[in-house]
C-alpha cells in the first residue's frame, strides 16, 4: 500500500506539472516548489526552536490562526514555521506577520518529507483540520516529533472507515493526539483504535468572533449601503450566479445586491454584469460619487469580503452546488441570515444552523427567491433567524483555549 501511495503522490506531481501550462494556479504551485528545500535550508537558523504548523489553503489558515497568534503571544522565545499547500494561501498570507517562516509545502514524497524535518527540525508540529501527507507523518514520528490534528472532522465516508482503509489507519495512529470538532468524530476514531482525542470544537469561531468584534469600517461599502438592507452573495460560483441573477432581475425595492464571486476572472464579471437589468457596478470602478448609484455591486479583488458582511442583513454562500458550500461562520458572526445550495452536509455548522432555523438550503431559484421575500418581508421571521446565528457563534467560541491548556498539560512547549 505504501508503493501504491508513493506512485500516487509521483502521478499528482506529473499531473500538476502537465497542468501548469495552461493553469495559472498549477503554475503557481510549480514555480512556488522550484529549488524549494534549498531556500528552506538557506533561511532556517537551526539554533531556533520550531513550531510548525501546517495548513492547506486559507480556510484552514483561518482555523489555524487563533492558536498560531495565541502561542506566538505566549511563547515569544519559539519561532512559527507556516507552510500552506495551496497557492492562493501562499501568495495571500507569505508576509503574514505572527510566523517566522512561511513556505510551501514540498510534496510528499519520501525523500522530501525526510530532508525537510532534517532541515527545519521542528519540537512540535500542529496540522490544522486535515491532509494526511503520510510520509511526513511517518517521517515526524521517525524523529520522535509530537504532531497533532486540530479543527479535524471526520465522517463515516473517509476511507479511514472502509475496509480498504487499513494502511491509512495503521499511519493515523502515529499522530500524537487529535483535537476534533463533534463527538461524532471522537467516536469514528474510537472505532478504529484512536483514543488520544479530545473534543474542542472549531478554532476558525474563536477567529471569526474576534473579528466580528474588531471590524474595520469601508466607507465606500457604507455610501453604496446608504440607509437599505444588503443582500450579499459570498464566494459564489458559475451556477450560484445563474441563482443570484435570477434573483436579483425578479425585482427588489429599497435593498442592495453585493455579489463577491470566488475566483475573479475579468471575463466572467463583464458577463454577469451583462445579464443583470439593475444599475451594476464593479468594485474597482467605484468611488464615493458613482457608488450611492449603483444597484448592485461586485466585488473584483480579494481579501474584503470577511469584512463586508457587517453591512448586510441576508447571505447567500457560493458552492452548495459543486464541492460544498464555503465559509458560513463569517455572515454568521455579524448575523446574517444564511442561505445556501443543497451540498452542505460537510460542514457541522451549517447542518447545525438549519436545524436551528438560522440558515436554509435551496435547490433553485424559486426557492431562493421565495425564500428571500420572506425574510424582508416578516422583520420578526429575519430577526429570529439572524439572532440564532449570533447565538450560535457565541456558543462555539473558545476552541483555541482548551487545545492551548491540554497542550500545555502534556507540556508540549517545554523545549
């Protein structure tokens, strides 16, 4: 099974070098890993005491950061090593300033996990959420280097829990210990075997909640605002819009459409702005003249949107329709109402938050529409629904607190 893994990671790397040629982000992830080792060699002091934290992309770096800021306030003396796998997290966060050293993730081969913890020689090393690169796992355990999981989620679908997931098992049992978001994971492990877990719930409410708490004003956001409800569509893809279009053309008065697209092509912005009937404006054209015009405003640049959903009062949340939806903690923590496709079973606190009435599923347009005349029509039904997020938020605040105090339990910054 471990040949077959290694072949796989060997195939990826093939695949994503073919892929680069035409895909900017393949590129990226390419040029990102090119003479990688021999930079990380070049900037490490091998004298440091090293926490390295590992994150996929930027939700996990979210997750992520409340322990990152917590540990690096508390233990000055460590320095933070941050390595992300995705280039969009790497190219947004590579002059975040609370980690000493920020690279991409080498692939995981066995050669390249081996040279890695032999050059950074971390004390302790922190994955957040997921990614199982198993010859770093084996690697860290090689070498004796407690590695913890926090924020984890499991289901009984992850291949750990099917009969051909014995291998994968066998490696997860090299991990030091677990910090998982629900019972329901505590109990999956369990069944195979794990019994170092605690539940602690999800960092990214200590992160959201804390900004929530610490937004910066946008004073163009609050001239197009002016005195109307927001609507604002976050992290949408190609068939959220064909929603969001029809919702926005069926006729709406007295309230503002944002529209914050997930990946930002100049192509697809000029269509949609073609195929919708009111006042239409692009972010990077709007100044505090031409703005209090607009009907509708989209949003072509990124690292704002967190920011913008203290301006609107309902949220529709991008990709229930393909992979799963995106982040619903961020409207939530400034009370929106939150509305979504049908794929949003992955993620606990959307399932939580339909149970509890503060967030709704849509299969189409009709229902999306529908469902949104109803809350600006009955301020009682939309006010319930937005407090029930905020309460929620609330509620789950304080993840960050208990992993620090059981890692520092098992005195695991004693180095």
């Amino acid at each position: 099974m471990s040949l077959l893994y290694n072949f796989g990671i060997q195939l990826y790397h093939l695949s994503i070098l073919v892929a680069s040629i035409f895909n900017k982000k393949a590129s990226l992830m390419i040029k990102g890993r090119k003479g990688l080792l021999n930079n990380i060699k070049s900037q490490i002091n091998k004298n440091d005491n090293i926490i390295w934290f590992h994150c996929a992309s930027l939700g996990e770096f979210e997750q992520g950061r409340p322990l990152i800021e917590n540990i690096k306030k508390k233990y000055p003396d460590k320095k933070i090593l941050l390595t992300f796998f995705s280039p969009s997290a790497y190219e947004i966060r590579k002059n975040y300033s609370q980690a000493d050293y920020i690279f991409y993730l080498p692939f995981d081969t066995k050669n390249n996990a081996k040279k890695f913890i032999k050059i950074v020689n971390p004390k302790i090393a922190i994955f957040v959420k997921y990614e199982y690169w198993f010859n770093y796992i084996s690697e860290l355990k090689k070498n004796n280097v407690p590695l913890f999981f926090t924020s984890s989620i499991f289901n009984k679908n992850k291949y750990f829990f099917k009969w051909y997931g014995s291998w994968s098992r066998k490696n997860l049992k090299k991990i030091s210990g677990f910090f998982v978001q629900n019972q329901e994971s505590k109990k999956l492990l369990e069944s195979i075997g794990i019994s170092n877990v605690v539940v602690s719930g999800d960092t990214r409410f200590d992160r959201v909640y804390k900004l929530s708490q610490n937004c910066e004003r946008n004073l163009l956001i609050e001239k197009f605002v002016s005195d109307k409800r927001v609507f604002i569509a976050g992290s949408t893809w190609p068939p959220d819009d064909v929603l969001i279009v029809d919702l926005i053309n069926s006729g709406f008065d007295n309230i503002k459409f944002i529209i914050a697209p997930h990946e930002i092509n100049d192509n697809k912005i000029e269509n949609l702005i073609k195929s919708l009937k009111p006042k239409t404006l692009k972010y990077s054209d709007a100044n505090l003249q031409n703005i209090q015009y607009a009907d509708v405003l989209i949003i072509d640049c990124i690292g704002i949107l967190s920011k913008l959903y203290q301006y609107s009062s309902i949220a529709y949340i991008g990709g229930g329709f393909g992979v799963s939806i995106h982040n619903i903690q961020e409207p939530a923590t400034f009370g929106n109402t939150i509305i979504f496709g049908t794929n949003y079973k992955g993620f606990q606190e959307a399932v939580d938050l339909v149970d509890l009435g503060g967030a709704f599923p849509v299969e189409n347009s009709r229902q999306l529409i529908s469902k949104t005349k109803k809350l600006l029509s009955d301020k009682k039904f939309l006010k319930t629904s937005s407090d029930i997020c905020l309460n929620y938020i609330k509620k789950k605040t304080g993840a960050t607190e208990l992993i620090l105090s059981k890692l520092e339990d098992i005195n695991a910054f004693d180095f």
